[in-house]
C-alpha cells in the first residue's frame, strides 16, 4: 500500500468521497504531500509505527485528511494499517465555536 492509498482509505473512512487518482506526489519533511480535485489544502500522509497492547507493532500511514472548499472545514487524521488498510485511529482535528466556548 502506498502513502496515497492510506490517505484513501482514512478519506473514505471520515466521509470525505473524493479520491486522489494517480496524483504527483512530492516529499516534503518525511511527508508524502500532493493534491487532490476537489480539496483547497494539500493532502499528507506518511508511514510511522503504531504499538498495540498485545507488544505488536504495526505499520501504518498517518494521514491528514484537510477540506475548507466551500466555506465547512473537514480536518481528520487517521492512521491506517500500511498492510491490511484497516482504520486504527480516526481523530477529528476540528474545533467548533459553541455558545462561545471551544468544543471538540
């Protein structure tokens, strides 16, 4: 699986439907970045470890799933197994403005 395919899946997997199809990607600070139709930011992912209780370590993309178009905000980041694609953590990086008061 590569860095762009993790992203797919985490895109997928927070709702987000657009996909990225054989996009130029660059290296930048360990991350693989590249755009995505449809997105305003510049999509990432990057491969990292993830230790499980059980003592095993897996593989996984850290993706970073970012969507302003359109005036909402979208901000996931989600590890994904680098082997079997399976969404170990989804993290909403959104705060919203509730009655004045930061909320998650």
């Amino acid at each position: 699986m590569s860095a762009v395919d993790g992203w797919n899946k985490a895109a997928l997997d927070a709702g987000q439907i657009s996909a990225a199809v054989n996009p130029r990607v660059y290296s930048q600070d360990g991350w693989s970045v590249f755009r995505v139709d449809g997105f305003a930011q510049l999509q990432r992912a990057r491969l990292r470890a993830l230790a499980l209780p059980s003592g095993e370590v897996r593989p996984v993309y850290e993706a970073n799933v970012v969507n302003s178009a359109g005036g909402s905000a979208a901000a996931y980041t989600s590890l994904v197994d680098a082997i079997s694609g399976k969404i170990w953590v989804r993290h909403n990086q959104v705060d919203n403005i509730v009655g004045g008061l930061a909320a998650s």
